[in-house]
C-alpha cells in the first residue's frame, strides 16, 4: 500500500467549549520527548522520537505508534506536542490492521518495517527545519550507537580505566554531546581527550557537582545546524570524535568496531534520505574563534 500522507488534510474540532477548542489528534504525526511519555519513560535505540497518533480523543492521553521501533507508547496531552502531519484515513486504518496482526501472531516486522518507512517518508516530504532537527539528529546518532556500542539505550559507554565509566548520550535539541560520569572531582585525562578528539570543532564544558547526589558531567557543543547538509557534518564530527576516544582509552575494542564496520560498512540512514534543504548557497567570508580549547 502507497505510504499516503496529505499535509493539508486537518481533522475538523471535536466541539466548542468556551474558551478551548479541542482538536482529536488521531492520524497526527507527532513528534514526542521523554517527558511526555506516561509509561515507562526512556528511549529505546529503535525509538526515533517520532510517532503516529492511533486513538486521540482523550482529554489527557493518546495511543501513539512509535515510527522507529513500530510499538505502542502512551503520551501525556497535557504538555506541548510538535504535530508535523497528518496522515489519509486508509493509511491509519491499514495501521490499525497491522496492530491487531501483530497482536495476534506476535510477529512484529510487517509492523514495524511500514512503520518506518512512513516516518522517513514523512520527513522527506516536510524537510529539514527547527521542528524536524531532532528527529534527523537522534536518527543518526542512533546509527553512530549501533555501529560502536549496541544495546537498548541511545548511549555509548567508555571504559576510561579502572573503575572509571563514562556515557556519551546526545541532547537533540541542543546538538551536544553529554558525557555522564560518576566522578566527583574534575577528571583531567577526559578533559584532555575530549579537547583533542573534538578540536577546535566544538566547545567543551564542565558542569560542577550541585549536590552531593550528582556528579561531574561534560558537554561538547556543537553548532547548531541550519540545513540537512550540516547536521550529517555534525554527525560526522560527533562519529570521528568518539571513535577517537574509544582509540584512546579502548584500543583493542576500537579494532574490533573498526573491523565490523569494514566488513559491513558505516550506519547513516541520512545518506538515503532525500530530505529537501535550502537551496541558498553561503559562502563563507570570516569567523571568529572563542576558544573551545578551555574546559569552563
């Protein structure tokens, strides 16, 4: 069946209330975070963020399908929501059916295949912009986490040494790296490796202890991209500059990785998307450094 979606196609308000339209959000193409997830909270590597709203009509809830991993959430309405789309009726109900097949024979791929091309699909035909940035960024950082540390989280874990364990997580919305650690105190050897492994591409900051029940967490920012063709950059840079980590404090599971992804090539789903970017062209004609050598 053809993935149709209709941007232009609005379902009309349930009803007037005074003072609160109330508008069904069943066939929207929402875009959700943690926050608004009333299950268990958390991503899955499969999550991509990006979800298809199948029942809307509560006041308070709605039954999504996550585009990524094709599974069922439940999303808290009473906090904003990005609605990207909107989806044709035949396409919801052809959904629905494969729901109950999967329910019923507890085999999932159709599922979650259709899933998935639909959410691609949906965002090649709105573009790259503010609102799809995240999306587009968690989808490759995902890749980046399959290639070096595959498991169900959207993480990378580093062995820095004895006792020492640091998580290399991506804030969407900010495109920056956050490096979790258990340290109470400055760690010099990361701070070090980060400023060398990201050079003069990002800014590296320290976040001091507030409580006795945090810890030391680093941050590498990058800048912010303007077009499709600059977030795969910043991916670019994100990828070589863990890969220069895990070089530098795991050597030998960085030959193993690297031998991986010379048999079976790289992850980036970006690259087979045909996402419409500006077609401005810019030409640089100066910059002006701060200095991203310093840990603030």
């Amino acid at each position: 069946m053809d993935l149709a979606t209709h941007i232009q196609a609005r379902p009309e308000a349930m009803g007037d209330v005074p003072g609160i339209c109330e508008l069904p959000l069943t066939r929207a193409v929402v875009q959700y975070r943690e926050l608004h997830e009333m299950d268990t909270p958390g991503g899955r590597i499969e999550d991509i963020g990006l979800a298809l709203v199948v029942e809307g009509h509560q006041a308070g809830s709605a039954e999504v399908l996550d585009l990524g991993s094709g599974r069922i959430k439940v999303l808290d309405l009473s906090t904003e929501l990005v609605v990207l789309d909107w989806v044709y009726e035949p396409t919801l109900g052809y959904v629905t059916e494969l729901i109950r097949e999967t329910a019923k024979t507890k085999q999932d791929e159709p599922l979650r295949s259709y899933a998935y091309k639909l959410g691609l699909s949906v965002l090649e035909r709105v573009g790259f912009g503010p609102l799809t940035r995240p999306t587009l960024l968690r989808i490759g950082y995902r890749d980046i986490c399959r290639d070096f540390d595959l498991h169900e989280g959207t993480s990378i874990r580093f062995v820095l040494g004895p006792g020492r364990i640091s998580r290399a997580y991506l804030n969407y919305d900010a495109c920056a790296l956050s490096f979790k650690t258990a340290f109470t105190e400055p760690d010099a050897p990361l701070e070090h490796a980060l400023l060398d492994a990201f050079n003069s591409a990002a800014e590296v900051r320290r976040f001091e202890m507030i409580s006795e029940a945090d810890s030391i967490e680093y941050q590498v920012r990058l800048p912010l991209p303007t077009t499709f063709a600059e977030t795969r950059a910043s991916l670019g840079v994100m990828r070589r500059g863990l890969a220069a980590l895990m070089a530098r404090f795991e050597p030998d599971r960085y030959e193993s990785v690297g031998h991986l992804m010379d048999t079976f090539g790289q992850r980036e789903t970006l690259a087979g998307l045909g996402v419409r970017d500006s077609q401005a062209r810019s030409v640089e004609i100066g910059h002006r450094f701060s200095s991203a050598k310093t840990v603030h």
